[in-house]
C-alpha cells in the first residue's frame, strides 16, 4: 500500500503508530541542533562556589553488563557445534569449545607444534558474550584539571551475541580480497605473519525502556514475546604480531533495526537491510561544569520515503521522545578471570598497587589534594569541585595489566575506558566507543610481559650521565639566594650534579602560594647576572635545569617582560579553542591560563622556538610541566575528538621536548660537546602520561604530592607511584624530596612539612633514579634542607648515600632503555608467586635485582619490618652486616632498626654490586 493509505480498522493515531514504526527515524529539530559538530555550551566553576565534598569516586555504570551477562548463540549446524582449534600466526591458537553455551581461548601453540596448549593467555566466560554493545548518554564534570566521566542515560543495553563464523585467513586469501577480511578493515603487509584469524557474527542491544517492535507491532513490555533491538555486524580480527603478541581489533557495522525474539541465526544477510559501514564513533557528551547539556548521537543514511514526507501526510502530534539511537557507542569485552587472581599496572598509580575487586577509569587528570585523605579531601573538594581526587585519579594512567596468572592485554588508542575487576570470574573492558584495538601478551614471568608491553609501547632513551651523578638542588628565590645556598653546600661537601630554579620566569604570589609568570623567558631582575650564575656553576660541574608548561597567560601585569607568548600564539592562531573560535581560557590554580594546540604543526616548530631560547640561556634541562588539562570540548586545530585527544595530550606535550632534545643533540655544536664531555646532552621530565608516553619522555616525576605522612597523598603515595609506573612501562621516575603541596590556613587546616617528614623522604629519593628536591608552594612553611646544619647534614649523607651506588644506576638506567624495566622496582617483578609479596604496597622495594630498601614512612618511627622472599638467598645489612634470608618453609620477616640517618638498606650477599656500594660508602665516609 502506498503510505497515504489507512488500513481498514485503524484509527489516525494507530495508523501513525504503525507507520513510523517502520520508517527510519529522522531527528526532531531540537536533535539536529544536538547532533552539530559545535561541542555543548560551557559555565566554568569557581573557588568561591560550594560544592559536595563527598563526589563519587568512581561513577557508577549506567548499563551493568555483568549483572545480567548478554547470553552467547552459535548456529548448531555449523563447525561451531563441535571443539575445534584455529591458527593464529605459527606461534598461538583459538580454540573453539560449544559445550557449556560456548568458549574461546587463546594460547601459545607449546615448542614443537604437538601436544596441548599452554595455559591461556585469554579465555571467555562459557555461555557468556565476549563481546556486547550498548549506547548511552555521555556526562562530564570538569574544574580546574579534575574530570569525571560517566554513563547518562542507558538508551541500549547489551542483549545477546552471535557467533557465525571462525575462520583462518592466508596470505592468497587476503590478496583475493576475502570478504570477512575486508569487513573486518584488514590490510595485510609483507611483514604480516599469517594466517590470521577472523570471529564475525552479530550483536544486538535492546532499548532500556519499553517501546513498539517494527518487526511483529507489538507493544513491549515485561511479559512481551517481540521487543525492538538494535543488531549489527561485528568481526574480531586477531593476528600475531610478534613473537609474545597477539593484536586484536573490533569492528562493527551493518546496524539495523530488528526484534530482539528473532533467531539470529536466521537473520537476513547484511546485504539485504539498510546498512552502515563501519566508522569510529565517538560518544556524545554531556559536559557539565556549572550546567549540563546533552548532545545527541550522529545519524545515518536512510531509506526513502523519509518521515518528514511521511508525517506530511498526518496531523501534528505533540513533541516525540528522543529519537532512539541507530549505532552502538559502548563495546565490552568480558572474558574469564579466577577469584584469587592479581592485577598489577594501570599506569602509575597512587594508592593502589593491585586492584581485583575495583573498578579502575582510565582517564588523564590532576591526581587531586588529599585523594582520600581527611581533611584535606574535604575541604579540597567543598572550595573547587572534585579538587580532592579519590584513590583512582592520576596523571599517568595506562589501560594496561598484568596479573598473578600471567597474563596480560592493553587497549591501544585513546578513547576513555575502564576496567571491571569487581566480578570474582570475569573482567569486563567498557570503551566509551564503538571499536576497539589491542594486544594480548605471552611470557613467563612479569620481566617477560613488562619487556613485550615496552617493546610496543615505547622505553626511554639512556639518560646523560650528568643528571644522576649527584643532588639536583630545587631553588627559588633569585640569584643571591641561589649562590648563599650553594656555598653552604659546599661547605657540606654535597655532591650536586644541578640547581634547578623553577622560578628562572619570576614569581607572582596568587591564593594557593609562591607561584611562576608562565611565560618562558628568563626574568633579569629576580636573576640578576643569570648568564654569570649559570656559567659559574657549569665551571663547577653543576649544570641548570629550569621549568616549563604548554600553557601561557597573558603578561599585562608583569612590567618587564621581553615577549608576550600569549600574544604571539594568539596571532599565529596555535592555541586551543573554545566553541567560539577563540583562545579557551581555563582556570588553573589561581589564574586562567591557555594551552597550546599539539594537534597543530605550527605549535610544535613554535615551541620548540621557545625550548631552543632557553637553552642557549644555559640551560641544561627543565620540568616540562602539567599536560593532563585539555577540556573535554576543546575545539582543535586537527578537528579530532577532544576526549580521546585528551588522552593523548600529555603524549605530544612529552614529543614536542623530546624532539627538540633529540635535535639539538644531533646538531654539529651538540655533536661535538658530547664527544668531548661524555654523558652530556638535555633532559627533561614529565608528570603527565599515558600508555606511549615512555617512548617520548625521557624521565618523570610522580607530581604534586602533600607534605603528609598520609597513605593515599603524601610520603606512602609517593612509593606507591614509584612502583605502580614501574609496573606499568614507565620505568625512570622520581618524586619531590619532601613532598610539594602546603596548606597553612591555621587554626583550621595546616599541612606544613616538618623536619622528620624530610628527612625520611630524602631517605626514600636516595634510592631513586634522580635525587631532587623541591621548596614546596609556600616555601617559608615547610622545613627546607638548608633550614639547619641537622638538615644541611642529613642532605649532605642522603646524597653521598645516592652517589654511592652510580655506578649500578648507570647500569639500570641502560637496562631501562633496552628492556622496559623500571629502576626501583616492586617484589612482584621478580618474585610473582610470593602471596605476601602480592599485597605489598609501599612496604618495601627492590633497586634492580641486587638491593632492597624498606623504608621508614610512618612518623615517629626508628624500626621496620622487612620481609625476605623464598628464593632470594641471603640478604646484607649495609649497616651492621647481619645477613637475613628465607626459611625451608618460606618468606622470613624481621624487625630492623633504622634510626635517622641508616635506613634500612640491604645488599645481596656475595653480590658484586653490593661489595662495590659499600666500598663506595666507606670511601664517602658514610660507612
């Protein structure tokens, strides 16, 4: 019938109910104003605001897959009904399983090609999907660097998977152009190791609500036999890409309306139903910061006639309810995990080291002030919205694992994700996405999987030999101050390999402390005679290192700057924009600020303009500051999603230095300075990151920690960080000796560093890739290595404790840039089936393989606890020369003095490296 006819027995308002049931549906007005490429109108939110101090920490899931976990089909008469194995690559298999409502597993085919696999590397939940889709609303709530991402409104929630197809694909398969391959967006090369290995099927989501079935007319509801679904495509591509990797990718297409009663099974083909191709798809996003708008998803092409010609011909109705969504914008792998097994990575993390049973979001953000710790999170939150942070915000977040049962996978690009590890049996990945590419790795051991994941991912350069020989000294105050400082080091016969003077711009007092003029130039009249300075210290052997941001501020208020950066990237047009086409000013700390667009080319060559003036200052190396604030709707110059792009910012910010360090090195003067001055050569560290940032930076530091001896932000969290990074590919990182944030607001709230809290710090840093120090942010409320000849004394046999073993820091540097494998380093590395390992946190660590430090991190304290592993051998007190070791019946603990001054350090027994470190002690008359 044409669509102007009313069938006989219907009223108006049925027909109209009939009719765009089962026309495609077009966007009202309102939606297509939504679905604009113009990202929602923002409010920024102030100090002067309050706000609830108790944010979740963790936004719960709208759509809770693993509640009721979307079932899994596969035709019964088809290869699918019986077990079998399929290639992938030479070096792994699938094997295939239909008892128990079906079952993949991936492993390692053993030496040989006979026999049975080894232990799987991935294996699916029998019965259960691996694979679901859904599509929800995106929310955003974002101050000042802090971010929250979540599930709106679940439109479509996950409703089944299946599976039509298992199949090997070969070399001539792919050069005549096979079909699966090509859904599947595969393009071989002469490096591709074939065969690979193709799952195609469909997925289906149904609405969250009740609505009319196009397929039967039935109205859904709880006893309803039709319900409406969306359903699509999807075909999983694995391939081995290397000798311990398996990549993986999702890609979903071919959507199309149908009744969730349907057998799949019998599904028309693709071919016959209006149909999409695949595409990457990013969420819709619903930012809030003091209001919330929501935009709507994307649409499609459809099929004539459209429904603006077909409501022509129907009386108006009242405004519709939103247009139900016509793709997925939500993918989740789920896959089989045992209760007792560890998951270990993530990035670097500052309050947990292992996380079964815990929701981990992998997002770039400020680590927050306090993180959980009281008051301090309190009242950080109450004045500037989710300032605080909670256990899982971090700058250095990376969607990788490695777990107990050695196994591990990363996501590979930037789309926001989290990690599902509350199911005792199952881990489930939720992408805020609809594609999805990775890699599955193989090994042995921790070492094994850490060296993989960094082989792909990217490992640090060996650092110059100058930046680990000896104290970086962090200083403000200007150039009288920085000499007073420097006699008196010397007068303690400190070993220093740099002064790093962040304040080289000039300072500015704002509401938070001793701030920076972000504008990267020297200031002549706070470092008067900065040239005479610098190059007294270079005659002495102690080079200049400075600091940096990819911000810029305007300088209208600073009466002798020399350039206007801000101005200048205005004009070139380098700067993120907002809605409006202009600079997006956002507020951070105490003053707004602008951040430069990477996306850009013209930014990098600019910048590193900026890099190269500062250099030919004198400067050796610098703090390359933040990095994790890019504003979830920025407009950017590459026209890219700005939530993945947020992700990847701290990755640019990180390569525009690290080419213009490696640039200068390659230059004829760098050239010829480092062969004549071995070791020489720029560095620069970072605290923001994420899964590809080692192949960038050449060292990071842990960030903004309190001056607390709190777990969850402070001297505990710092040791957390250092060894969560290392687990997680970022092998080269420090923190600030003494912590860095204060807040002295007496008599409500006083956080100020005290003698006792610095001198165990420098204990820890002295074990440590780089021993730096930092004032803080309100320098004259914190204890300082200079404030007394006690602490003067105490920083002056810290740093000799550090020279002592360069020597084996040179090495582990080297083994960091071939290997992955971080300097200090958590037991689990090397003695993974230890359960008392396992749950260490902060307790105690190795340096390499052949020292161990355990820390004093509690106030007041003169003693520890150290633990000794089963299989370690015996271990050496650098101090008395008692050896301890592991029993016939496993790990030994003892209780070991470790007043000021000796903490407790142990050395291998008979070990080279530990004969070499306490001759070295002695000679420095430390020992």
């Amino acid at each position: 019938m044409s669509i102007s006819d009313q069938p006989i027995g219907l009223d108006r308002a049925e027909h109209r109910r009939i009719l765009l049931s089962v026309l495609p549906r077009a966007p009202s007005p309102t939606a297509v104003a939504m679905a604009s490429p113009a990202p929602p109108k923002t409010a920024k939110k102030h100090h002067a605001r309050l706000n609830n101090p108790f944010p979740r920490a963790v936004p719960a899931a709208a759509i809770r897959n693993g509640d009721a976990a979307p079932r899994l089909s596969f035709a019964p008469a088809s290869k699918l009904a019986h077990a079998h194995d399929s290639p992938v690559g030479t070096r792994f298999r699938l094997r295939w399983d239909p008892s128990l409502g079906g079952q993949a597993s991936l492993s390692r085919v053993p030496p040989g090609g006979g026999g049975d696999a080894r232990r799987a590397m991935l294996e699916s939940v029998p019965g259960v999907a691996f694979l679901s889709a859904a599509n929800a609303a995106t929310e955003a709530d974002e101050c000042r660097g802090s971010f929250a991402l979540r599930d709106g409104r679940a439109r479509l929630v996950p409703h089944r998977q299946h599976v039509d197809k298992i199949r090997a694909f070969y070399r001539c398969d792919a050069e005549a152009g096979a079909g699966l391959l090509r859904g599947a967006a595969f393009q071989a090369s002469d490096a591709t190791r074939f065969p690979v290995l193709v799952i195609t099927g469909l997925l289906s989501a149904k609405p969250s609500s009740p609505a009319s079935c196009s397929c039967c007319g039935q109205r859904a509801g709880r006893r309803a036999a039709g319900r409406p679904a969306l359903s699509a495509r999807y075909w999983i591509l694995l391939e081995e890409k290397t000798d311990t990797q398996v990549a993986f990718s999702v890609k979903i297409g071919d959507y199309q309306w149908t009744c969730a009663r349907a057998d799949p099974a019998k599904s028309p083909p693709a071919t016959a139903t209006a149909t999409t191709t695949p595409r990457i798809h990013r969420p819709s996003l619903r930012l809030r910061l003091s209001a919330r708008v929501q935009r709507a998803t994307s649409k499609k092409t459809r099929l004539a006639p459209s429904r603006e010609e077909a409501s022509a011909l129907l009386p108006p109705e009242p405004e519709r309810a939103e247009a139900r969504p016509e793709e997925f914008n939500r993918v989740f792998l789920t896959y089989a995990s045992s209760r007792d097994e560890r998951f270990y990575g993530f990035g670097e993390q500052f309050s947990r080291v292992e996380f079964k049973g815990k929701r981990v979001p992998v997002l770039v953000q400020e680590q927050g002030i306090g993180r959980g710790d009281q008051p301090i999170t309190f009242a950080a939150n109450l004045v500037s919205y989710r300032s605080g942070g909670n256990w899982s915000t971090t700058y250095a977040p990376s969607p990788f694992y490695m777990t107990s049962k050695m196994r591990s996978l990363y996501l590979e690009g930037y789309d926001y994700s989290i990690f599902d590890l509350t199911k005792p049996d199952r881990v489930q990945i939720q992408i805020y996405g609809n594609s999805v590419q990775g890699r599955i790795l193989d090994g042995d051991s921790p070492t094994q999987l850490l060296t993989s994941y960094t082989e792909s991912t990217g490992r640090p350069p060996v650092l110059p030999r100058w930046i680990t020989s000896g104290a970086i000294v962090g200083m403000q105050g200007g150039t009288d101050t920085v000499r007073r400082v420097w006699n008196q080091l010397q007068d303690y016969d400190v070993p220093v390999s740099a002064f790093w003077l962040q304040d080289w711009v000039g300072q500015r007092k704002t509401a938070i402390g001793s701030q920076l003029w972000w504008n990267w130039e020297v200031d002549d009249a706070h470092y008067q005679g900065w040239r005479d300075l610098v190059d007294d210290l270079r005659r002495s052997g102690i080079r200049t290192m400075t600091y940096c941001n990819p911000c810029l501020v305007p300088m209208d208020q600073k009466p002798n700057t020399k350039r206007h950066l801000f101005e200048e990237a205005k004009k070139l047009g380098i700067l993120v924009k907002d809605e409006a086409g202009e600079p997006y000013m956002m507020p951070n700390t105490a003053f707004d600020v602008a951040m430069l667009d990477f996306t850009n080319p013209e930014a990098h060559a600019w910048f590193k303009k900026i890099l190269r003036g500062m250099v030919d200052d004198g400067v050796s190396g610098w703090m390359a500051d933040f990095g994790e604030g890019l504003p979830l709707d920025a407009r950017l110059h590459s026209g890219e999603d700005p939530i993945a792009a947020h992700n990847r910012y701290p990755e640019m910010w990180a390569r525009v230095n690290r080419e213009f360090a490696d640039e200068w090195r390659s230059g004829s003067v760098a050239a010829a300075a480092a062969a004549e001055e071995d070791g020489d050569g720029l560095v620069f560290f970072v605290r923001s990151g994420f899964r590809e940032s080692s192949r960038w930076a050449m060292l990071f530091w842990e960030g903004d920690q309190m001056v607390s001896w709190q777990a969850n932000d402070g001297i505990k969290s710092s040791v957390v960080g250092l060894l969560s990074g290392g687990l997680s590919g970022f092998p080269l990182n420090h923190s600030d000796a003494g912590g860095y944030c204060t807040v002295d607001l007496p008599p409500l709230l006083r956080y100020r560093r005290g003698e006792e809290l610095l001198l165990r710090w420098m204990e820890v840093n002295a074990f440590t890739v780089v021993f730096r120090t930092h004032e803080g942010n309100k320098p004259a409320s914190n204890c300082q290595f200079y404030s007394s000849g006690r602490t003067l004394t105490h920083f002056a046999r810290c740093a000799k404790l550090y020279k002592a073993w360069e020597f084996y820091r040179a090495e582990l540097v080297g083994e960091a840039a071939a290997t992955g494998l971080p300097v200090a380093r958590h037991l689990f590395l090397h003695y993974p089936a230890d359960e008392r390992v396992q749950a260490m946190t902060y307790q105690q660590f190795l340096v390499g393989t052949e020292m161990l430090v355990v820390p004093v991190l509690d106030k007041g304290r003169s003693a520890v606890t150290a633990y000794f592993p089963a299989g370690a051998g015996a271990w050496r007190h650098v101090w008395t020369g008692d050896e301890y070791g592991a029993t016939a019946h496993g790990g030994f603990e003892a209780e070991v003095q470790a007043p000021v001054g000796y903490p407790a350090v142990f050395v291998r027994a008979g070990s080279p490296v530990g004969d070499r470190f306490l001759s070295n002690l002695r000679g420095l008359k430390v020992l």
